[in-house]
C-alpha cells in the first residue's frame, strides 16, 4: 500500500502541472484551494453542479457519436441522459429532483435545437486531454480539456442561470479560454481560428447565448504566464490566506473558513 502523500508532496507535484480550473480556484481563493487540493476535502456535488456535467456528457456524447460519423437521435440521447442523471446521484430535497432533471433536458434539446450545428459536421476533437509544457518560461506543465474542437475554433460548454454579458464573460473566463487556445496551438501547431463560450442558460425558456472571441492575442498568452508565475510563487511562500467576497455565499468550505486563523 503506498504512504499518504504529505501536504509538501501535494504541492511540490500542483507547482509540476496546472489545469485552467486549478488556476483560476487558486486566483479567486487560496485557502479554498487549499482545502480543495491539498487538505483533499470532499463535499456532496450540489444539484447545480449535477445539472451541468449531466449536460455536458450528453453533448459530450452527441460530438463523439458526430465524429464516428454516425449521429445519436434525440430518444438516443435521452436514454444518454437518463443513464448519466443516475450515476453518482446528488441528496436531493423532496419532488427537487424530477424538476432538476427536467430543466437539463431541456437544455440539451435546447442546445440541439439551436446550435443549428449540422449532424454532418464532423468535429476536429471532442474531450481531447492536452498538455504544453513550458519550462522554457520556467513554468509548471500546462495541462487541460478541450471539450470540442469545429473547424478550427475552440468550443467551451457552460451552464448558467443568468444571461451572460459578452464581455464580461470574455474577461471572466480568460485563463480558461487562453490556457486552450495555448494548449490548442500546442497540439496542433496552428493558431486557433477562434474561441467560442457556448453558454445554456436556465431560464423558463432555456436559450443558448453563444459568445465568439477572438484568437488568443500575445498580451493574453502574456497575462496567462503571469499568472502562472504567481501561483508558483504562491504555492513556494505557502500563500493560503482566504479571500471574503461575494464568491463565499457558494463556496462549499464556508464552516471550516469560519474557523481559519
Ligand atoms: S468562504 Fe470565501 S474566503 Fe472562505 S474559503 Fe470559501 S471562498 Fe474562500
């Protein structure tokens, strides 16, 4: 049986090799990081949470069976959907479940419906794990997710319950999108034509908002290293002091924050 890694272990191998999605839970809080990826905490996945990675291995599904060319019908990708709705099931309030499953199906026939990408399309990737390393920049390996790739440009899912605003989410999703479009060009060796945030907002009427950005330019890629720059320092001087904001009325560890000093 091998020994429990040691706080100092975990780090020495998160300072190797960072995802977008580390990245950014170290920039927005370090002590949650911490009770994340290195005190290992696990919480119950909330029905936010299960609503979305339900979505997003359906259309998971519905690209790949594109890229084998043979496309999956709407009672197919219901079944699909049943299936991944009752793994890993969520401690549900009483009659919240049947609503839950109903708002995620409808996003996915949403998307389906409107994102008017032809069946016949065949994807360049789907769920496609890439790494980049740069060391040459004195950074840790850059490792990440591509949940599709169509003609050139980058396509990112996402669940909200509110209409994203354009440029906010350009800016708010920015390490994700340049950390792709770094990861992109690594693996292919080309510019990515574009970057696309596909974003299925939960409303009574769900709709798809579809925001397009530009190729990561070299002031963005410049942005990204530096930032990875500082989680490396921060990692080093064992920065883990938490961060009071508005991201604390979600945050899974509020109770064992309350009792950080
Ligand atoms: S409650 Fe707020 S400050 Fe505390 S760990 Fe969570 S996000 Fe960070």
């Amino acid at each position: 049986m091998s020994a429990v890694p040691t706080h100092a272990e975990i780090i020495g191998h998160l300072q190797k090799e960072v995802s977008p999605s580390r990245l950014n839970l170290f920039l927005q809080c370090r002590l949650k990081f911490w009770f994340r990826y290195i005190a290992g905490l696990i919480k119950p996945k909330t029905a936010a949470l299960h609503v979305g990675s339900a979505v997003h291995s359906v259309l998971k599904a519905w690209n790949k069976a594109r890229w084998k060319s043979h496309p999956l019908a709407l009672k197919e990708l219901y079944d699909e959907f049943s299936k991944v709705w009752a793994e890993d099931p969520v401690q549900w309030e009483p009659g919240e479940e049947d609503d839950e499953k109903k708002t995620g199906w409808r996003l996915v026939e949403t998307y389906i419906r409107e994102s008017k990408i032809p069946e016949s399309l065949k994807p360049d990737a789907v769920e496609v794990s890439v790494e980049a390393d740069l060391h040459q920049h004195g950074l840790p390996k850059l490792i990440g997710i591509l949940d599709l790739v169509q003609s050139g440009t980058i396509v990112d899912y996402k669940t909200s319950s509110q209409t994203p605003n354009a440029e906010k989410v350009a800016h708010t999703n920015e390490v994700q999108t340049s950390s792709y479009a770094v990861l992109y060009r690594e693996a292919t060796g080309k510019r990515e034509q574009g970057i696309e945030l596909h974003h299925l907002v939960k409303l009574k009427n769900p709709k798809l908002v579809i925001t397009t950005l530009e190729p990561m330019s070299e002031q963005q890629q410049t942005r990204l290293f530096h930032l990875m720059e500082a989680y490396v320092d921060g990692l080093d001087r064992r920065d883990f002091i938490p961060s009071p904001g508005l991201q604390c009325m979600s945050c899974e560890f509020f109770n064992e924050c309350r009792q950080w000093s």
